[in-house]
C-alpha cells in the first residue's frame, strides 16, 4: 500500500494538471556528446572514477570540444529501500548520487544514469519494472540529467509500451532528462520512439574490432555475439531517414582508444560522425595516448556530427572495399569521406563529376558539376601522427575540377569538407 500510494502520488502530484506526458523537447537537437563508463570499465566503476572523468573532461578541453554528460552504466545501483525507492552502492558511491551529481554539475557537465525496463539489468542490479515513477522521482531528485535505459529481463513486455512509461515518468518527474534508448533495434524503434525518446540503439552491443566477437558459455556452447564496426555499420546505414533534430539512430558507444589501430580508431569515429551518432566516448580519459585524443577532440570532424541540419550520412556508393559516403550540412556544405573496410591499401581516384547526385532524403544536390568547391583536408590536416598517411593529389588549390587520387590505407578513411564558392568571398 505504501509502495503503491508513493509511486501513484508521484505520479499524480508532479505532471501539471490537464498536462499529458511527453517526451522532453528541446534536448539532443545534435547527437548527444559525453563519456559512458562500460565499455572500458564494466562493472568496475566508483565515485574516485567519474570525479576524475569529470575533471579530466573540463581539464583536457573535451567537455569544450562538446562532451558534456557523464554517464555512469550498469552496476551503481544498490538495494531498493523499504519504500521501494533505489539507493547507490554505498561502498562505490559512499558520497551519494545527490553529491555526486553536485559535484558533476559544479564542472559545468551533466550527469546520465542507467537503468533497464525490466525486472534486473543486464548486470542483475534492480530493473526499474514498477518503478518507474519512482525511479524517474529519484533521478530527478539526485540531480540527473540522462538517462540510458536497457532491455534485459523483459520478457512478455511490450517495448513501445515500456519506454513510454518511462518517457512519461521522466516528464511527470519535472526535470528535464534525456532519453537514451537501449533496446538493441529489436522491435525497430526507429519506427515508433521519435516521440519517446531522443535516441535508440540501432543494433546489438559494439566491441572494440571491425570484426564481429562471438562468446561462448561454458559449455562450449555460442551464448552471444558482440558487433564488430563494420556490422554495426552495415545496420546503422540503412537507418539514415528516421534521424533527426531531437531523435538519432544510436550505433552504439565509442571504443575510440580501446585497442583498435589508429586508423580503425580515426575511421570508427569517422563514421560514427558521418552517420550523425551520439558521440559518447568509451574509453579511460584519465589514461589516453595522444593518438586517442587527437581522434576525439577533431573539431572539423565533430562539427559533421554536430551539423545543426542534423541529417545522417549516406553511403553513396561502395565500389569493392571502397566505400563514399557523404552528409549534407548546413549552408550547403558536404562532408565527404572514403572508407577502406579492407585491410589492403587502395588507390581510388575520384572524378567529381562522377558524383554528382540529388540525395532524396534532404533534397540537396552536390552539383560538381555547377558549383565550385573548396575541399578540406579534415585528418591529414592535423598533425604528424596523420601526415604520412594516405598520400592526396588533386584538389590543388581547392580546386575541385582536378580530379582526386589518393591512397586509402586499410582499416582507414579520408574525410573532406566541401563548401560551396560563394561569389564574392
Ligand atoms: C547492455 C547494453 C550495454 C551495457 C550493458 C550493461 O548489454 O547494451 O550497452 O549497458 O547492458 O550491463
């Protein structure tokens, strides 16, 4: 009775009278950008980590270059009290997620959280089944500002059913919390969580390889698959129309500095920002090379995820390992990126021309054949760790007629940015 009023009266005490729940507007307008604890550190997380996660992200410039939320994953929770309101592990979190979230807040960054839709969570801490205007209450309350929210343990639910629950529970809570859906593109939430939620995952877990990592149960037996880069790619890639402002196809978390090669590292991410991703890094900020940091913090690459016209990529045409892919941005620029999925170095030679096309999507024509472009460089542009890689003629001057040839390294990508010649300037 107790369990049942407090839930109800949360409920029915904080949503506005007359109001009917919705999802927060206004939020994820660009992919979300942050840092998500499991990819690097599973269920090995403490309150000692994400301080200095959070420090790091002020210190290093990245919550400048964009990463703003801080998201813990599975495994904080505690018990549930004997009201049924959900605690933090006090020995990981003896400070509290209150503390925390000040202490997170007082950086100018945001806090996510994570919880699941059914009875436990992938790692087996309490699901939110059942208490989801509680759970929403509490996370409102400690101070949180994003919340992923996962698919284990769900049997006999119904997903769309599910996540509105938890959707309206965010809204009737009173702050405004992001929605990050995990349900691993199973029932094809592109279809029916533009409404619900500010992003899905399109497809199963991510690992840090272009291949695809089978596991197996201790009897020998295959239990599950984790998916490479390339097959995520493959299912994001057709998704691309039921992006936008506020609702993005979810690829999966980063593992940028995770034990790929540079240039798996800088393709990954590449694509990951050609397909307008949420952008949420996966690694340990307190201990990255050079390498990682460079990858991650390319304004010029992060610019193309964070496009305000907020159109994902597509991939124009694959010829062998080759791969052309180009994302319509505002003001009537391209990004344009060659991806060798190959683990040979390849010559191509692009004649512009050759790509003039009308992407039926957003309407816009590149037009190579009309107008003038000025192309960037956005990798080999940098640095010394990118300047021996694949070696670019062409575009002399910016000059787009001078057809391009250059040399794909395996595993590697070449991003430009096109923009248009305005007369004049
Ligand atoms: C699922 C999710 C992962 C991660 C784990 C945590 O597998 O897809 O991203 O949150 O659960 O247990």
């Amino acid at each position: 009775m107790k369990k049942f009023l407090t839930a109800a009266l949360a409920a029915a005490l904080i949503l506005p009278q007359g109001a009917s729940a919705q999802k927060w507007e206004g939020l994820a307008q660009t992919p979300q950008m942050g840092w998500n604890s499991w990819n690097k550190f599973a269920s090995n997380i403490n309150e000692q980590l994400v301080r200095e996660t959070a420090d790091v992200l002020v210190e290093k410039g990245l919550a400048d270059a964009g990463y703003i939320y801080l998201n813990i994953d599975d495994t904080w929770h505690g018990e549930r009290d004997e009201r049924g309101f959900i605690t933090a592990n006090g020995d990981k979190f003896p400070s509290g997620m209150k503390a925390l979230a000040d202490y997170i807040h007082s950086k100018g960054l945001k806090f996510g959280i994570y919880s699941d839709a059914g009875e436990q969570t992938c790692a087996c801490f309490p699901g939110s089944l059942g208490h989801e205007y509680q759970d929403a209450y509490m996370y409102a309350h400690w101070g949180v500002d994003y919340l992923k929210y996962d698919w284990c343990y769900t049997t006999n639910i119904n997903p769309k059913g599910a996540y509105k629950l938890m959707s309206d529970a965010l809204r009737a809570a009173g702050r405004p919390i992001l929605l990050s859906m995990c349900e691993w593109g199973n029932s094809k939430p592109w279809t029916w969580a533009s409404e619900i939620g500010h992003s899905w995952r399109s497809t199963g877990d991510i690992c840090a390889s272009f291949e695809d990592h089978q596991h197996y149960d201790e009897n020998g037996n295959p239990s599950w698959l984790q998916l490479g880069v390339l097959h995520i790619l493959d299912q994001n890639a057709e998704l691309r129309e039921y992006a936008g402002p506020g609702h993005w196809n979810d690829p999966d978390m980063l593992e940028v500095g995770n034990g790929m090669t540079v240039a798996e590292d800088r393709a990954h991410f590449s694509l990951w920002c050609m397909m307008a991703a949420p952008l949420i890094l996966g690694n340990d900020l307190t201990n990255m090379t050079q390498d990682t940091y460079d990858i991650i913090t390319n304004r010029a690459v992060i610019a193309i995820d964070q496009d305000p016209l907020g159109i994902q990529g597509l991939r124009f045409r694959r010829e062998g390992d080759i791969e052309y892919w180009f994302k319509p941005l505002v003001d009537g620029s391209w990004a344009f990126c060659v991806f060798n999925r190959g683990t040979e170095d390849t010559a191509v030679t692009v004649d512009w021309e050759d790509f003039c096309f009308t992407d039926s999507l957003s309407g816009r024509s590149t037009d190579f054949d009309k107008v003038k472009y000025t192309a960037t460089d956005l990798w080999n542009a940098a640095r010394k760790p990118f300047a021996t890689r694949g070696k670019v003629k062409g575009l002399r001057g910016n000059d787009h007629s001078v057809a391009l040839s250059a040399t794909v390294p395996g595993h590697d990508v070449l991003v430009f940015r096109l923009d248009p010649v305005v007369a004049g300037k």
